[in-house]
C-alpha cells in the first residue's frame, strides 16, 4: 500500500516536472523568437505561432490597444491558427474586449453557455467553446491582449494554461511596445526626410535673388514657422519697365498650405507673363483656387505691379495684411484699401488701386506672422512697433530694415515658438 502510495507521488512529481520543463521550453522559445527580430510584425507573428501550436489551440491572437478608437479600441494584427482546423477566423466580442479593458487581468473561459458574466454574444463569439485571454501590460499600462481559442482537450484551459500564458504575455509586452515604438520612430524619421525634402523644393520655388532695379532696393524674405510653410512672395518680370510682385498668405500650416501655396504660385506666374492687369490677375488666381481647393481653404493676398518708368504701383489686396507707405516728412499711411480673401467666392469684382513713389519712399508688405507674434504675456507685437522700426530706421537698406524687424520679431517672442510663418516684403525708392 505504501510502495503503491510512494509510486503515485512520484508519478505527479514526474508530471509536475515534465510540465514545468514543458514551460521553459515554450518560454524558451518564445523567449527566442522575440529577441531575435526587431520587426514589430515578425515578433507578434511568432508569439501566434508558437501559442497555437505549443497550446494546442485552434487559434491565437494579438491584439493592440487603439485609445484613439472608441468604437472599437483593440485591433488585430496577427491572428494564426491550427491548419487542420476548418473555422473562420474568430474575433472577440465588444462585450469580451470591453469586460477585459476594465479588469486588465486574465480571463479564462471554458463554457460560454454556463458563465454568467456574458448573456448576449455576436454570431462570431457563438463559435468559441473556451476561450483564454490574459493583457499585455507595459509599466502597467495595458497596450494589448494576447487571446488563444478552443483547447483541443476535452478538458479545456485550466491554471496551468492561464499562468503560462501571463508569463508569455508579461514577456512580450514591453518588446512588442518596443517594437511598435521603434516602427513609430521610422515612420517619424520618414516624415521628416519628406519635410526637408519638401523644404527643399519650396525654397528653391522661392525668389533666389532680390530683383536689381535701378533707383529702387528691393528684398523679400521668408521664415516658415514649419519645415514647410503658408506664405509665398515673389518678383517676376513682366518686361523692361515693369516687375509684379506678390505676398500670400495660405490658410492652414504644414504640408497642405506648401502644396496649395506652390499651386498659387504656378497660376500667378502664369497670369503675370500673360501681361493681365493686377486685377485681372488677382480674379483668375481667385478662380483657380475656389475651383480646386476645398470649402475651408483660401488664401489672403496681394498682387501688384510696379512701373519703374513712371514710379507708379497698381495693386489689388485679396484680404491680406494692409501694407504700410513710409514717405518723407509725412506720417506712415496705411493702405486700407482691399476686397476679400481667394477661394471664397468664384467670381468677386475685384478692384485696383494705385500709388505714386518718390524719392525715399518705404513700400513694406508683410504678413501677419510679423505683427501677430506673441509673447509669454501673450501680447502681440503689433503694427506700432513695425512702424517704429521702420521710422527709425529709414535710411537703412532693404536688407539690414528687414534684418531689424525679423530680429525685434523674434526678441519680442522670446522662448515662445514661432506660431505663424514670418515674411516680409519692402521696396524703396532711392
């Protein structure tokens, strides 16, 4: 009786032993799988694999927690399956992903008909018998949930199947994070390739050199706020006597307003060489984006041209920034006049306006990334101090009068991050 007894000890001890090298192996190999890849999808693709085959199951799965996804939190990205089962691939129901979302532990079901925790499944749910779910926990933080479906013994999933199962889920978590923090850094690094390259491209379709005509110094200057920007500026030649120059203002930020604005530029470039009025110019541009852009974009701006032969500029203001006429001995005037911004209303009657330059005479067009940046005390830089350094600074050249109004912008803002592109625009007659 006793040798009997000493037998059946030694048998479980046996089992028990048999069972725990049965784990280390899996978790050995688990182990090794997931160390060896850094691929986000080749590290959950082995976790499935060797789930369903080392568990006997007919399915496994990982899921990911979406938080930006509140219709439906957890996505599957790998799912795998016992190939001499015939069965559709099994999802969990919303009140499965929803009940293990709030508990964040382990849950382990082997007759769904009998737990009374789930009354009501989807036709999907209806086709698992056992089910073992445990999360996958990262500094405490629940990033996924790894599931296997229907044990093949009869007996289903029992303490042993759960306790593995965590430990593999507890082993995983932080590498799958790493891995899936390590594809969100690539895709960032991509991102920003594509901006420097975009950068590039804007640049380029940028003035490179300020027209030199004689009896006028000119400049344009632009800083974007992002690697890409809204604003555009250009000089473009119309013939020996007469330049047209342009300041926009594209709404929005990023990549959209880059791709509109070298849009913008294409149709003025266009209209500019077919030797149209400003204003007729300023309508066609209004056109093309009102047609080609969406209802919530549109663009200020201000198109003029200037005749060097009789010193007169015509010009049109499409919403944009009223610029400033600096003269001798007289106060700054504003030149108020303008109509409503592009892309709002297909057909707009426009209308044209025309000034006079003398001899020291300050034209300085600019856009609202000058006068609306602010401070820690949120307070904006304003028109008034554009006119004082432009006052004060007259007889300076275009280059350095540009120079000191970027560098007051700038010490005005301090530490707070330029919140719009800066560009400014001045042609002075000397």
């Amino acid at each position: 009786m006793e040798e009997k007894k000493e037998i059946s000890r030694l048998q479980k001890e046996n089992q028990h032993f048999r069972r725990a090298l049965e784990e280390l192996s899996i978790l050995n190999e688990i182990a090794v799988a997931i160390n060896s890849v850094l691929s986000l999808d080749c590290i959950l693709e082995s976790i499935v694999q060797k789930c369903t085959k080392l568990m006997g199951v007919e399915q496994a799965a990982v899921l990911i927690l979406d938080e930006k996804i509140e219709e439906k939190p957890f996505q599957t990205m790998v799912r795998g399956w016992d190939t001499e089962a015939n069965a559709l691939p099994y999802r969990l129901d919303t009140q499965l992903t929803g009940w293990m979302l709030k508990n964040k532990i382990p849950l382990l079901i082997n007759d769904f008909e009998k737990d009374t925790r789930f009354r009501t499944f989807s036709e999907d749910s209806q086709l698992i018998h056992s089910l073992l779910s445990v999360p996958l926990l990262s500094k405490n933080r629940m990033i996924g949930l790894i599931s296997v479906f229907n044990k093949r013994a009869e007996s289903g999933f029992n303490n042993d199947d759960q306790r593995l199962l965590s430990i593999i889920g507890s082993q995983s978590a932080q590498v799958i994070e790493n891995a899936r923090l390590l594809k969100e850094e690539q895709k960032l690094l991509k991102v920003q390739q594509e901006l420097r390259l975009a950068y590039d491209i804007q640049t380029n379709l940028l003035p490179k050199e300020s027209p030199e005509i004689e009896g006028y110094d000119i400049l344009g200057k632009s800083i974007p706020a992002k690697e890409v920007g809204g604003d555009y500026f250009d000089f473009i030649p119309i013939d020996s006597h007469r330049i047209a120059f342009c300041l926009g203002d594209i709404s929005g930020k990023g990549m959209p307003a880059a791709l509109l604005m070298s849009n913008l530029q294409a149709t003025v470039r266009g209209q500019s060489l077919a030797n149209t009025t400003a204003v007729e110019c300023v309508e066609c541009c209004n056109i093309m984006l009102f047609n080609n852009t969406p209802p919530e974009k549109f663009s200020t701006f201000f198109f003029g041209i200037l005749n060097t032969k009789t010193h007169q500029m015509t010009y049109t203001n499409a919403g944009h920034n009223f610029p400033f006429l600096f003269s001798a001995g007289q106060k700054p005037r504003q030149l108020v006049e303008g109509d409503i911004v592009l892309g709002v209303m297909e057909t707009f009657p426009f209308k044209e306006q025309q000034i006079d330059f003398e001899t020291g005479d300050i034209f300085v067009l600019y856009s609202d990334g000058v006068t609306e940046a602010i401070n820690k005390e949120e307070e904006e830089f304003g028109e008034s101090r554009l006119i004082s350094i432009v006052t004060e600074n007259r007889h300076a050249s275009v280059e350095e009068l540009t120079g000191k109004i970027i560098e007051a912008v700038k010490r005005h803002a301090g530490d707070c991050a330029q919140f719009d592109d800066i560009t400014l625009l001045i042609i002075k007659k000397i």
